[in-house]
C-alpha cells in the first residue's frame, strides 16, 4: 500500500460566527502543504450554497508522507487557533479505483 498514491478527503463544518476565522486559517495551510515532500495536489473548496462547508482534496504519493504531514506543527497551529469553531471534521483516506 505505501507505494500506492493516496488520496484524502477532509470536511470541515465551521460553526456559523466562526467561519471568517477557520476559512482564513484553512487558507494559512495551502502554501506550506504543498511545498512537502510527497505532497501531489492539496486543494480547498467551499461549498457554494453552505458557506460553512470546507472541503480539502489531497492527493499524496504515500500514506507514509501524508503521516508525515498530519504530524507537522501547522497543523498543529491550526488545531490549536480554530480549537472550539469547528462543528463537525471527517476525514476519508482513499485509493483511486478506476
């Protein structure tokens, strides 16, 4: 499986008086995610009819340099700054199929 590109999938629900701040600490991560190693596409997206609705597609070259990437200390940062302004947070590991 570590050979194989993984593919994540990441919904934040911001609560509704917190979502200027977790939409601009979203945008903080862009750059320096997509300056790591491994990192393929690591894009944003927000609903267009839930403002509240963010949603990242990442493409990684391993499961292991993802690992690599959720263990940095910006993602730690923003753990921290949107602590208590995030409804709800799924994230999908996920393998192209076809």
């Amino acid at each position: 499986m570590s050979n194989q590109t993984l593919t994540i999938v990441a919904k934040i629900v911001a609560k509704p008086e917190k979502r200027a701040l977790v939409r601009s600490e979203l945008l903080k991560l862009i750059d320096i995610t997509r300056a790591e190693k491994g990192s393929i596409n690591y894009d944003l997206h927000q609903d267009n009819e839930n403002e509240n609705l963010f949603l990242f597609y990442e493409n990684w070259e391993s499961r292991e340099l993802w690992q690599n990437h959720m263990n940095n200390s910006h993602l730690a940062q923003y753990l921290k700054a949107t602590e208590g302004a995030v409804e709800e947070f799924t994230l999908n590991e996920m393998s192209r199929i076809g």
